[in-house]
C-alpha cells in the first residue's frame, strides 16, 4: 500500500522537483572545504534576516508589554547592520545560529517585570518561526509550479536553526531567560560580568565541540530542525 510520503516523492517526481532538504543540508552550515559563493552570499543574506527579525520581535513584544521608550528609532530601526553582535555572527559562522545584538528592555516599566521580560527574550526565536511559516508557504507554492529553489530554502533554514537553538539555556539565548526568576534582585558586580563574557564562552564552547568533533548538541537538536523544516516545506 502506497502511504503519503511516497505519494509526496511520486509527485515530485512528476514535477521533476526535488524535496527541499535534498537541495540544501538542513540545518545549513557553511562548509569551509568547499565554499560556494552563491549559497555563502545567501547564508549571509539569510542571517541579516533572522537577526533583524528576532530584534524587533523581542522589542515589539517588550514595548507592547508595557516598555515604551522615547528612543523607539534605537529599537524598532530595521538595520540589520545595527542589531549585528560579533559574537553572534562568529556563532553564525560556526555552528549555522547565533543572536542578534542584546535589545535594551527595561522590566520597571512592566506590570510583571519578570514574567513579561521572559516573553520578551521568547518574542525574538518565534519572530523567527513565523517567518519560517511564510518562507515555507512561498517555498510550497514555488515546488507547486515545478520551480526548485535554494534562495528561501536557506533562509528557512537558517531562521529555523536561530528558532531551536534559541531554547539552549545559556545567555545571551532565549532560554537562559528561564532562570531570571532565580537571579537577586541586586545582581552583584561578578555576575554582572559573566553576562557580559557569556557570549564569548558560549561561541568557545561550539569552537571546542567543533574541533574536537563531538555532536553531542547537534544530535540533539539538528532532528528537531529537519523534522520542523520538513513539516514546513509540506
């Protein structure tokens, strides 16, 4: 009996159209070895993308909550080139994710500083997965017309692997914000800047695994990746 995905991959076929995680590796990372400058300068383009988007999603969300700020044009200014944060885009280039510029939230100006600055930090990765949720509309209606394509692959990818990765609980991702309920209201000077160091501790560490070869964290989240991306793409 012939079941769904071989229904899938028949009329793809017919379509001469290749699945879309067949066209690019999923996640996509950059392969030093054999570097194509095609899909490097959309790797780039897709990482613009998803910094931006997740900055103004996490500052969207925190001025909607209740942090409005006189100096909007800081937050809410649509330059990728100002959200860029160099150990973000070292991590980009390393393990195929990384974050956006730290976006400044005052959690005074909330009504629940704590639980409303957690929803803030998660407003970046699922800006990012509602974007994915288009680029993989757009990706379906173009392999509906037999046009194979790479350019939204890639981004989807890329926005995709920003969204999984973000829920790893070490700053300055979305999911060490977790643990704000335990941090002292006065936050002394040593933590203060472990903050600060953490995004170079947390680009080390991916260096590390990287060149010592262990997948430890890939083979855990690289099938939650896949499996969203095809989910996706339909």
């Amino acid at each position: 009996m012939q079941t769904a995905a071989d229904r899938k991959l028949e009329y793809l076929t017919r379509l001469d159209v290749m699945p879309a995680e067949q066209l690019i590796p999923v996640p996509f990372l950059l392969d030093y070895t054999h570097l194509e400058v095609d899909k490097s300068i959309i790797f780039i383009l897709a990482m613009l993308i998803a910094v931006t988007v997740n900055a103004e999603g996490q500052a969207m969300v925190a001025t909607t909550l209740g942090d409005i700020q006189k100096k909007s044009k800081e937050r809410f200014h649509f330059n990728p080139i100002f959200h860029l944060d160099i150990p973000g885009m070292v991590c980009f280039a390393i393990a195929g994710f990384g974050w956006p510029r730290r976006v400044s939230i005052d959690q005074k100006k909330f009504k629940y500083p704590i639980t409303y600055l957690i929803l803030s930090r998660f407003a970046g990765p699922f800006a990012n997965l509602l974007l994915c949720g288009i680029v993989g509309s757009i990706i379906w209606i173009l392999h509906s017309f037999g046009i194979q394509d790479q350019v939204f692959s890639i981004i989807l990818s890329v926005n995709l692997t920003v969204f999984v990765f973000s829920f790893l609980p070490f700053p300055p991702l979305a999911g060490a914000s977790i643990f704000y309920p335990l941090l002292p209201k006065k936050q002394p000077h040593s933590l203060k800047i472990l903050g600060k160091l953490s995004p170079y501790i947390l680009v080390s560490l991916f260096i590390i695994l990287k060149l010592q070869h262990i997948e430890i964290i890939n083979d855990l989240f690289f099938p939650v990746v896949r499996g969203i991306f095809s989910f996706i793409t339909g």
